[in-house]
C-alpha cells in the first residue's frame, strides 16, 4: 500500500533562491543510450541482451552499479566483480560512443529551466553518471548553460544518496541549504536531499528503481520542471 504524499503548497517553497536538479529521469530520459551500451557489453561478454524496463530499473546509483546490477541478472557475486574491471571498461567504452544519441529531454525541462534563470534562482545540476558523461550530454542536450554548478558521480568521494554533493552545491552558491530546492526522480535524490537539509520535489516519470515514487519521501511531486518553476514563484 502506498502512502500519499504531501499536497504540494506554495507557501511551503516561499524564500527558495537555489536549486539542484538530477539528471537522467528527471532532466533526460537517457535509458535507450544506457540500454544499448548495456546490452554491447553483454554482447561482449557472452551475455543475452536485457530489455530495455530491466536496464532502467538500474538507472540512477551511478556506473558502477548499473554495470553491477545488469551482470547480477546472470552471474553470481564471485563472478561479478571477476568480470567487473573488464565490464566497466567495455561500458565505458560503448556509452561514450552513444552519450546523448537517443537522449531527449522530458516536457517542459527546457522551459522549466528558463523560467528558473529568469527568477534568479542558483542553478545546479547533481548527477550520480560520471562527469566524462555528463558535461557532454548537456552540451548536446542544451542544457549545460543553464548551470553555474555540475558535478557527478565521481567528483567527490561520496555521491547520491549521500548528501556531499548537494552540501557542495549549497557552500557553491553560498547558500543554506533550508533555501535550496532539490529536484529528482529517486529515492536517492530525496534521501540525499534530507540528508542534506534541502526541501525537495520529485517528478513522477523518472527511473525509481522500479518503485513508485509515491513512496518517496519528498515534499510533493511535480509534474514537470515548469510546474516547480510556478511553484517558486508564487
């Protein structure tokens, strides 16, 4: 049984000046590009291909463990991390070939984001893929400049769920983090966001790991990067 979250209210998002905002499942549904590259190095491998709902249910803990979790559907532990240096690095090598072939942004991101930059809010853009991705996938996307701060998966030692990230993106914008807003699809993104003493929204098209995001705890659920926009402006 899911529990139903809070009504989103105006009033609780007044005195918001910075925002923080995942990438794949909330910005870009990029699980087609992680699907093939997936599916080559299984290929590779000696592996069936996965379908595409598999490869998504992965999505949003970084590399590391999509790569993990796509060999765990076949393989045993041990054989996992025997395969895994080898895996990462044939993924490594098929996703930089299709970063942002497939890639498209969900409705209403573009104007979302313009909407945000003309209210004056900080703008972040917090992502668990590695940064070789992700500069290039907004760049290619269009979206890059509308970010003062991007880091990934790898720009620090920790990474969604933890909040070190968004810690940084907060002490960047010299802001407190009660006002700053993050924006995921994940429980991840909401528990980073907690952690982190952030309010935060979630979108309900994204990749929850296969959970509804009813269940996640957030301060409400948007429909879209627009509608959050309205929301801080009201």
């Amino acid at each position: 049984m899911t529990t139903a979250l809070p009504t989103v209210s105006p009033a609780h998002f007044r005195n918001v000046r910075g925002v923080i905002i995942d990438l794949d499942g909330t910005m870009l549904h990029t699980a087609q590009d992680l699907h093939m590259a997936i599916n080559r190095l299984r290929h590779d491998l000696g592996l069936p291909p996965l379908s595409e709902e598999q490869v998504q249910r992965f999505v949003g803990k970084g590399a590391e463990n999509l790569v993990r979790s796509s060999l765990r559907v076949d393989l045993d532990e041990e054989q996992v991390e025997s395969l895994f240096k080898p895996a990462m690095q044939a993924f490594n090598h098929h996703y930089q070939a299709v970063n942002g072939e497939y890639a498209t942004p969900y409705p209403g991101v573009h104007e979302g984001l313009q909407a945000m930059q003309a209210q004056g809010l900080r703008m972040a853009c917090v992502t668990n893929k590695p940064v070789t991705f992700t500069f290039p996938l907004l760049q290619k996307t269009g979206l890059r400049d509308y970010f003062e701060v991007v880091y990934g998966g790898d720009s620090f030692s920790r990474k969604k769920p933890d909040p070190m990230q968004l810690l940084r993106a907060c002490a960047d914008f010299g802001l407190p983090p009660a006002q700053v807003v993050a924006i995921g699809d994940s429980i991840n993104d909401a528990q980073a966001a907690r952690a982190a003493g952030c309010r935060v929204l979630t979108v309900p098209y994204g990749y929850n790991h296969g959970h509804a995001i009813q269940d996640v705890d957030s301060d409400g659920i948007v429909s879209s990067l627009l509608e959050a926009a309205h929301l801080f402006s009201d």
